[in-house]
C-alpha cells in the first residue's frame, strides 16, 4: 500500500523550514502517524470481532501490540504482523509440516489450544465429519456407554474471504498523515532541526 | 470506511522477503533465566523494574530448562518469520508461523519432559503451570512485555517525542471482567482531560501503573501491558492535541527522553543482567541464589 502526503508549501516560512528540516526526521513523523492510524483501526475492530463463542478475541490486541513504525531518510513504513494479511487479503489455510488437516475448534475450551495438549483425544468421525473427541466411560446407570465430546473438527483447508475493513483505506491514511504533519510544521515551537553549518 | 461488498478483493500481495523484527527477537532472547520459589508478590517486591525487564521468570517456576523454552517461543513468535521459515513452508516441512497453541504446547512438552508436578492444592487452578490458562498467561505477557519494551523505546527518541510529546491510556481490546482504569489512573496520580487518560511521556503516571506497591497485579514496567491480562495499551498524542486539551503550553519544549530507555536496550539488559541480580541479592537479605535458583533465605 502506497500513499502520497501533500504539504502546502505555499507560505514562505514553511517552504523555508522545509528545506532544512531532514528527510529522517520526517518519514519518522510519518511512518508514527500510520502506527497510529493502524492501531486504531485494530483497537476498532477488536471492539466488534468474538470468537465463535462470544468472547472477545485477543487477536486484535496481539496485532495492536505487534505492529511497528520504520523509517530512514527515504521511506516512512508501519509494518504489521504477518497474520493481519490474511484477514486483509483473505486467502486458503491448508495444514503443513506433514500434517494432513487442521484443527477447527469445536468448543471453548479448545480454543486457543493446540490438539495435542489435550494427549487423550482420538479421531472420530460423526455423520461423514472427521474430528477428534474425548471418549470417556460413563459411570452409574449409563454405565457401558461412551460419552464422546468433540474439541476438534478436522478439515483439509480453510478459504478467509478479504476483509478490507481491518485496516484504514489509502485516503485516510493520506488524511491523518497529513494532519500530523502540517500540525508539526505549522506550531509555535519550531520543529527539531539539524545544526546549521 | 470501506465497504467490504462494494470493493472488488485487492490481488494477492507481491512475494516479498521475509522481514523477521530482529531486534524484538535479540530483545527476547537476550534476557537472563531466573529461576525461582518465590511467588508474584515477593518477586514484585524484592527485584528491580530493571531486573524484571531483563529476565525470564515465572512466580514459582525452578526448572530453568522451562524458563528457556518460554525464553525461545516469545523470541521465536516476537521474531515473526525468516526466510528459512518460508523455505520450509513452501517446502511443506513446517507452519510459516509459532502459533499461540503450538508456543503453549512446546512449554507443555518441556514441563512434562522435566517432570514438572504442581503442588496437590494447586493442581488444576492457575498456579499449575499445565494448565492452559497459565500457559497462556505465560505466552501472552511475555509476548506483550517484549512488544511493550520495544513501543515505549521507540516512542521515547527525540524526533518522535517532539512531534508526539504525550500518549493516552486506551482500551485496545474488550475484557469481560474490565479493571476500573479510571480510578487506577487517578491513584497513579494521573489526570484526565475531557475523560480522557492522558499524560506526556515520562510522567511519573505510567511508572505508577506498572508499580507492584500500587496495584498487586502490576507487572513492574512504565509501559504496557501495565498488568496481567490487561486489554489496555496506549496511543501517541500530538503536540496539536497535547495543546489543545491543555496537557501543554503552546511552545514549551518537548519532554526530555527517559534515561532507561538507553540504559535499558537490548545488549545492555543481556550484559546487566549478573549485575542486576547482584544488587537485588545485596539489598534483599532474606533471599538468596541457591544450586541457580532464587529463593528465600532459610532463617
């Protein structure tokens, strides 16, 4: 994602400031603006994304936490965890590392949780559906039977449709960003300038 | 905002390199291991803020090969993916990322592999470093700690204290049980403007919120995460702003960077660390470093 700021240099003061002030300085101003504008967005969505049982998803915190702003004296960037571009971009999860399905939660307590830690399930399958469950024996009178409980349904991919609403569009990126920017050249206190000379 | 329906799907990314966030990685996994018996309470109170940011504990964990596995898998999910990382995705050896559950469960295997037993009266409760909500508890703070450290050292240089001198203390994520941050704020001697949470960098406040003698669940930093499962965070305030509610004067200087976030980067922390232990065990007599492991001081 690319965006242009445009600074009115129409006033003599700020055209001069402008020609002393280094480029560094400035892409860090910009690059910290986007860190802000994208850290909002995710604090946003945060607000409205649950799990599928209703509880509020940590994922937006972590990216929150995870993103950052680089610069150098040609470039201004935010850079975001990895897993932000899925949920951007969209695309299809399929299990690696010679795995042969991916574990879906199918309850709470499975969430957040790899299958593995669990150390007793076995796979399953229920109405054509592979899973992996919890058999245990049940006691008293229903004594004889299994209790099956299902924490993982186990499926060979996952399709994430875009979602471009998980970070601002190009124009209010341009839009906050410059704000920023004209009100850091536009103050009372001059900005932080090289040594002249 | 956009709308998601009206606007045809962007086209997949062109394949960059991986940029793995090297610097959160050596901030990771240059913290020294301390293993301990002593709980939340005694650790806050008898090691430094310094100490802390320059080590991998838990409250009551001893086995120092748990500790460098928790020290790995917050450098490794801290560091993102390299291109080793990619070559072993594309090669379909391995996931492209350490997921929450898969750090969880590399703890897990080193706890059973080291024969790890909880206390009876602790088994099954948060105390019992098994469990999946002590792991994750585990995972999350240490990921957030090494994030925190590296947002508060790079919102303290001098450009980007200039053009954004202040910082509010916002909610970035629901909780169900929420902390009343407000009160919290006012007895860390902070004051709102409008409602809002707001304080230059550097003031005494964000030290306040972090500080165990204040509040029990604090977890000792002047950034956040500020305590255990905290949804809250902060975000930069403009100069523009900073004047407009009245936290500033118009045209007074910037403040001036705290000293700690040069003294306290990553090489140095990895090198202080003996020193830091050091002075903790001079200051605190009634604890000592006994076979690598800190403990109370048998009377």
């Amino acid at each position: 994602m690319s965006y242009q700021v445009v600074i009115d240099t129409a006033r003599p003061s700020l055209r001069k400031l402008l020609r002393r002030v280094e480029p560094k300085a400035l892409n860090k101003i910009i690059a910290r603006s986007a860190l802000r504008l994208t850290r909002d967005r995710f604090a946003q969505v945060a607000t409205y994304m649950r799990n599928p049982w209703g509880k509020p998803a940590q994922f937006w915190k972590r990216m929150y936490r995870g993103s950052r702003a680089e610069s150098s004296s040609y470039s201004a960037a935010v850079l975001v965890p990895r897993e932000v571009a899925l949920h951007y971009y969209g695309g299809t999860v399929r299990p690696t590392g010679g795995r042969k399905a991916l574990t879906i939660p199918a309850n709470a307590s499975a969430y957040r949780r790899s299958a593995k830690s669990f150390r007793d399930l076995v796979v399953v399958v229920l109405k054509g559906r592979a899973a992996l469950a919890r058999v245990q024996e049940r006691k008293g009178r229903n004594k004889g039977s299994d209790k099956l409980t299902v924490y993982y349904w186990l499926v060979g991919a996952v399709r994430m449709k875009p979602n471009l609403s998980v970070l601002p569009t190009e124009r209010q990126y341009q839009a906050g960003i410059s704000r920023d920017v004209m009100d850091y050249f536009s103050r009372g206190t001059p900005p932080r300038l090289p040594p002249v000379g | 905002m956009a709308d998601p329906a009206a606007i045809p799907a962007p086209p997949p990314p062109p394949r960059r390199p991986a940029r793995p966030f090297i610097e959160g990685f050596l901030r990771a996994s240059s913290r020294g291991i301390l293993p301990t018996s002593l709980d939340s309470r005694e650790l806050g109170a008898r090691l430094s803020g310094e100490l802390r940011r320059s080590s991998t504990f838990a409250a009551r964990m001893e086995i120092a090969s748990v500790l460098q596995r928790i020290r790995d898998v917050t450098a490794t999910i801290v560091q993102g993916p390299t291109d080793a990382d990619e070559a072993a995705r594309d090669a379909g050896e391995s996931p492209l990322l350490l997921s929450l559950p898969e750090a969880k469960a590399r703890i897990l295997d080193e706890l059973y592999r080291a024969n790890y037993r909880p206390a009876p009266d602790e088994e099954g409760t948060i105390k019992d470093f098994t469990t999946d909500a002590r792991l994750d508890l585990i995972v999350s703070t240490n990921e957030a700690v090494v994030h925190g450290h590296g947002s508060w050292v790079a919102s303290l240089e001098p450009d980007v204290l200039d053009a954004f001198p202040a910082q509010e203390l916002v909610r970035v994520s629901p909780a169900e049980e929420p902390r009343n941050w407000t009160l919290r704020w006012m007895m860390a001697g902070g004051t709102t403007y409008g409602g809002r949470m707001v304080a230059l960098k550097g003031a005494p406040v964000w030290d306040a919120l972090g500080n165990n003698a204040l509040f029990p669940d604090a977890l000792g930093n002047p950034y956040p995460p500020f305590a255990f499962n905290s949804g809250m965070d902060v975000r930069d305030v403009s100069r523009a702003e900073a004047e407009a509610i009245g936290l500033m004067q118009p045209g007074s200087a910037a403040p001036r960077p705290d000293p700690r976030a040069l003294t306290e980067g990553m090489r140095v922390q990895a090198d202080r660390f003996d020193e830091l232990l050091a002075e903790a065990l001079a200051e605190n007599p009634d604890i000592e470093l006994v076979d690598g492991v800190l403990r109370p001081r048998n009377p």
